[in-house]
DNA sequence: CTTGACCTTCCACTGTGCTGGAACCCTTAC
DNA sequence: GTAAGGGTTCCAGCACAGTGGAAGGTCAAG
C-alpha cells in the first residue's frame, strides 16, 4: 500500500509519517519500481502503537527506543513500565504546579475585587498583579 | 544604572532584559554617551512586575499588551482581569487532561500487571500500551 | 500527449522564552 | 599602552511534534 492508503487507514497525515520513519519510529518500508514507499499491514499496527504510546504521553524518542528494543528482539514491556512510572510522577508534579497556579489565580481574582484601577500607581502597571506571598510559582511547562 | 546593576538588583539576566526590550515589555533605556543603556529605578518596578504577570500564567505577548495599555493611559485593570479569567479556564482544562492521563497511567498500570513479556506479540512492539478505552487522550501541552 | 492525482526530497517555519557565542566597542585602573 | 571587565549588535539554537511549500518524478486515464 502506498503512504496515501497507510494514511487514510491509520489517520496519520503523510508527512507525519515520513517524519517518523526519519526519526526512526517507522521502518523504511521498500519501495517500488518508481520509488514510492511500499507499506505492509503491519505499518497499520505500528502506527496504532505509536498513537497509544502519545496517549501514555510517551515522546516519539522514548517511543523509537521502546521500537529500538522490540527489533532487538527484547520485549520492552518493563522498559515501558519504567517509562509510565517516570511521567506518572511527571504528571503528578504538572497537576501540583497547575493547582498551585490556580490558587494563585483565585488569590489574584480575590485581590482584583478590593482594587478600583484610578488607585492603581502606573508604576506598578496595574496592581491587580501584585505580587503577594511567598515563593513564586512559575506557570508549569510541557 | 547599567544593565549589569538592573540584572543584579532585579535577578533577570541581562540578556533577558535585552530580549524583553526587544519584545517590547520593558521600554528602551535612554543611553550613556558610550552607547550603554542607561535605567532608572522604575526599570526594576517593571521587571517585577512582569515576574508577578508571568507567575500569573501570561505569556511575555500578553505582558507586553497589558503594559501598552499602561503606557496609553488607561488602566489595564478589566483587561487584565480578563486575562486572568482566560487563563484560569486555560489552566482548569489542562489540569482536566492531566488527570484523565494519570487514570490512563494508571490504567496501563494495571494492565501491565497481568502481562507475561512473553506472551506479547511483536506486532504490536509492547502490550502493556495496548489501547483500549473510548476516546484517545493526547497529554496536556503548554 | 497531456492532465491530474499521487508520490519524492529538501528546506524552512511554527510557538515560547530564553540562552550561547562571535566580533567588536567603552571605561577604568595600572 | 594595555588588560580586565563591563557593554554593544547580530545570528544561531534549544525542546517538541509536526506543518507548509517548492521543485520535480511516476503513473493511469482520456
């Protein structure tokens, strides 16, 4: 099947999957006589795989690795297990950062309620943003 | 004051300061004869007050329109409330999808605790990801 | 023989907030 | 005069997962 066909049955754009096979996570396929990509089933199972993987949030380069294992002929499931652990805590301290932002959202709404912008002093630009309490929390990342 | 002393006293990076300038958050200095700029105090004002909008969640461009706003005279207070409002819907949605990926985490969790490595078929490289459930869940951006 | 759909490669760009480095100028002290 | 330690500009690149477009090759139908 050409990438056309692999594209619609796995609702994966063409680049998209010209982009994974440079960054290693599909294996060239062969080629025609023309040198068009030659794709077989199992192109469809990959892609599958490397869909549910983002949905673990698994980069594309931890995915290539988990690919690199299984084409080594080692299963990669406790790899794989290490690697959900890992952004498991990732995530967790991605909620914990957003919640903290969140409580300083709420504290901003609070203080925006007390202020009437003719008291706001232009130097500051506008109090509403004051900074308050403690230690700041950058917004969280990724 | 020279950039250095402004880096120092506000703890931004001269090259940030620079690049903030550039950006159009932190007006341009006069400058020295020798071609220096050369800030006065309101300068640091400025910069905490951008540190305070970023942990606030806004993006160095919304920064910049609130400070506009400022510097046109009017008090950036409702748009800035706005803002935050956005924001806080932003930030509500994100932790939504975080959380719905850590029940797929744990999910996977879970499924792989039944998985013999041996029994996987390389097909589908590892079935600990084997998807599964309704909807496919992309991890939370930003 | 030409049109059109499909494919090829390659390079650049997106957003976000910086950061690094090169090559060069200014100021002060010695 | 010269060295050190500021400063200046401009260009490049980071992560991340693609996307857009140009210039051109292939293949089947009309």
């Amino acid at each position: 099947m050409l990438i056309g066909e692999l594209a619609n049955r796995s609702d994966v754009p063409a680049k998209t999957i010209r982009y994974y096979e440079e960054l290693g996570v599909l294996p060239p396929p062969r080629r025609t006589a023309g040198g068009y990509r030659d794709y077989d089933d199992t192109a469809v199972d990959r892609l599958g795989f490397v869909r549910a993987a983002q949905a673990a949030g698994l980069t594309l380069a931890q995915i290539r690795d988990v690919i690199a294992l299984r084409e080594g002929g080692i299963a990669p499931c406790s790899h794989v297990v290490a690697l959900l652990n890992e952004k498991a805590e990732v995530v967790a301290d991605q909620i914990a950062s957003l919640r903290a932002l969140q409580r300083e959202l709420e504290r901003l709404h609070e203080q925006a309620r007390g202020i009437d912008p003719a008291d706001c002093d232009p130097r500051s630009v506008c109090e509403v943003l004051a900074p308050r309490p403690g230690p700041v929390v950058r917004a969280a990342k990724e």
